[in-house]
C-alpha cells in the first residue's frame, strides 16, 4: 500500500491534519481446507497485501469515516445503537462496539483507509479490515491494552453480529499473528498455534484467480458438513469406547472400520477430512527440513481430494492445477471454501514466467476472460507503522 496515498487522502477529507497509520495483510492458507470445522488444523499465513487505515482521535462522541476505495463518506456516533447502514463502515461500528464491550472507551475519531487485497481471490479483506481497525483502537484508546486475541475475537464477532457472516476465526488470527516468513499451524480446536519457517528461496507463491464463483443449489458447505458429523456419529457407535467429538479424534483405520456403515459420500468426505489432517501434519515437518517439494506433493493431494472426495472444485480450478502439473509447478490447488475463486502455485523461479504467460493464454482461450495473477509474500500481521 501507498502511505503517502492513504495520506493524502485523509488530509483532504478532514481538517488538514495528520494522524497515525496502520496496516493489516490479507492472508493465503498453504494447506488445511474444511478442516476446521472437525477440529483440526489450518496453516495460514498473513501476505503483503491487507488494508490501510490513518486515524486520529477528533475530540467529539462521533466516528467520521471515508473509505478511499469507494469514495464514500459516512458518520456515526459512538454511542449510536444501531449503526450506519453502508456496510463498509459496518466493519468499523462493529469493533468499536466490541471494544466498548471489553471495556475501551473509545472517543470520536477521523479515519480514511483503502486496501489492495484483490477481492474474490480468498485473501480475507474484511478480516484485513476488522484486524487494522482493531489495531488502531487499540493503540489510540486502550489505556490498559487489550491481547491480540481479544482483537481477532472482536473481528470475528463483528462478522457474526453485524455483518452477518457466521465465519471462523482463521482469518483475523492470521492478519493479527502473521510475522514476516513464517506459516502458523493453528489448532481450530483450542486455539494453540505454532510458528513454522516459510523462506522458499528458489520458489514463487502466487495465487491465479480464476474470477469464477458458481452459484448452487442448496447449502453444499452445509451438507458437506453434514457429512462429516454423520460419520462421527457411526464412529460413535461403532467404538463406544472411545469419545469422537469431531473427525479430528478419528483415525484412518477408524474410518475403514465402518466404511460399510455409512453411505458412499460420507465416507469419501471423512476420507478427506482425515488426509488433510495427515498432510498438514506432513508440511509442517517438511517446512522445517526446507523440504519445498514435498511441501508441493501435498498441495497437488489436497487438491485431488478437494475435486476427487469433498467435491468442492469446478471445471476452471481444475483446468488451472492441470496446466500448473504441465508447466512442473511444484505445488498447486484451489484455495478456500471452494466452487470458485482461486489456485494458490508454489513455483521455481525458473519456471514462473512460463507458468503465468501458459496458464493466462490457455485459460483465457478457453473460458474467454483473463485470469489475475497475485504474487505473494508472506509479511508482518497488523502493526502501527506510523
């Protein structure tokens, strides 16, 4: 992001006077889809592109915000119980409320903000958006400052309260934990994460953005998940000695055991949850060995499961990992809930170039509309930067 942008805008639309600047990434998730919800394990990472924020305290009980993106202008009072109804500036309500509620009096402020995270590729721009806006609270009007994770849980009640959104919590840990080369395995389960080394020397990570989103019929996230907890409940019944609270406590033997006691789908499903525990697990000992290429085996079997057992793919996420295989990608798969979106490439150097001018003209020749390409770089969670 442009500081001197961000800047100049917030100058132009208050009363000429500076205040501090802050910044919150987006973020990629290497490997670890649909699995938090069995309680396992996601290995995300904040990148180099997120939200931008100048605030400055205005002395009065009233927020006044510009969104510099959307050239949109709104105020509302601290105390105000309902809100604006922009939703952008829903984002901004909702963490000064959840601030009030920890117990932060938080005044009147000016704020302008902008954000280069791509939307629609997975990147979690509002999660960006809560974790710089909590930031700059924090740092403006905690006089006794409140943790990181009281920022990330106030992210993720402003989603479920007044946006809407019933998400995770991936998403703003990443933003608000990310550090500069390292990918944090996160237990979605208790919440202990780790943090393990990400410096590919030698290899590019880049998302391809497929601007695809298939509209379906029925709730798939739902019925998938429905899956899953159909299986926990054969489990159950199969080994009564043994608690299953979610697919997490179970085991490939486990899995095999009752494969004649549950339906086909259910079973190809909970054959995924499971591989996708057993790879995290197998990335996070290969990243500490600088072992990039298994790192890569396991995102292209990810996605094999993803298309193959979860069925959350689509023809175009697909076309995209098969040309990434023909170009010797090292790894590839799609990334996020699915049915769209994006591919996330671990790349050589040497092979990048030919990758994205391969992977941008086959595609386009086939589905008629350019694919975006996001290098990224995995960087520093949210922090003051001036």
């Amino acid at each position: 992001m442009d500081i001197e942008f961000v800047r100049s805008r917030f100058i132009k639309h208050f009363d000429g006077k500076t205040g501090n600047i802050y910044f919150s990434p987006g973020r990629i998730n290497l490997i670890g889809e649909h699995t938090d919800y069995n309680g396992g394990f996601v290995f995300p990472g904040a990148v180099d592109k997120g939200i931008m924020a100048e605030v400055r305290p205005n002395g009065t009980d009233t927020v006044m915000a510009y969104s510099i993106d959307l050239k949109d202008r709104v105020e509302f009072k601290v105390t105000d119980p309902e809100g604006p109804r922009a939703t952008w500036a829903r984002f901004i309500y909702g963490m000064v409320r959840e601030f009030q509620a920890l117990g932060v009096d938080v005044k009147g402020f000016n704020i302008a903000f902008a954000g280069d995270v791509p939307l629609g590729a997975g990147m979690s721009s509002s999660a960006a958006m809560e974790s710089c806006f909590g930031c700059a609270l924090n740092d403006l009007f905690a006089d006794n400052k409140i943790s990181k994770w009281d920022i990330v849980l106030a992210g993720q009640a402003t989603e479920h309260k007044y946006i809407g959104v019933n998400c995770g919590i991936m998403d703003q840990f990443a933003s608000v934990f990310g550090e500069e080369g390292k990918l944090m395995r996160l237990d979605c389960r208790s919440r202990e994460f780790e943090y393990f080394p990400f410096h590919p020397q030698g290899y590019k990570l880049v998302l391809l953005n497929s601007k695809v989103k298939h509209e379906l019929v029925g709730s798939p996230y739902n019925d998938r998940r429905k899956s899953c907890e159909n299986v926990v409940e054969t489990l159950g019944k199969h080994f009564p000695e043994k608690k299953f609270e979610t697919l997490r406590d179970a085991e490939m033997n486990e899995l095999e055991a009752v494969k004649a006691e549950v339906s086909a789908e259910d079973y190809q499903r909970a054959h995924f949850v499971l591989g996708e525990k057993e790879r995290v697990l197998t990335v996070c000992n290969a990243l500490e060995k600088d072992d990039y290429e298994t790192v890569g085996k396991m995102m292209f079997a990810t996605h094999y499961g993803l298309s193959k057992e979860y069925e959350v793919s689509c023809e175009e996420l697909d076309y995209l990992v098969e040309i990434a295989q023909e170009c010797g990608v090292t790894g590839s798969r799609i990334m996020g809930g699915g049915f769209g979106g994006c591919t996330i490439n671990l790349v050589k150097d040497d092979r990048y170039d030919q990758f994205i001018h391969t992977a941008t003209e086959k595609f386009t020749t086939k589905y008629g509309h350019v694919p975006e390409v996001y290098p990224v770089i995995i960087s520093q969670g949210s922090h003051k930067v001036m």
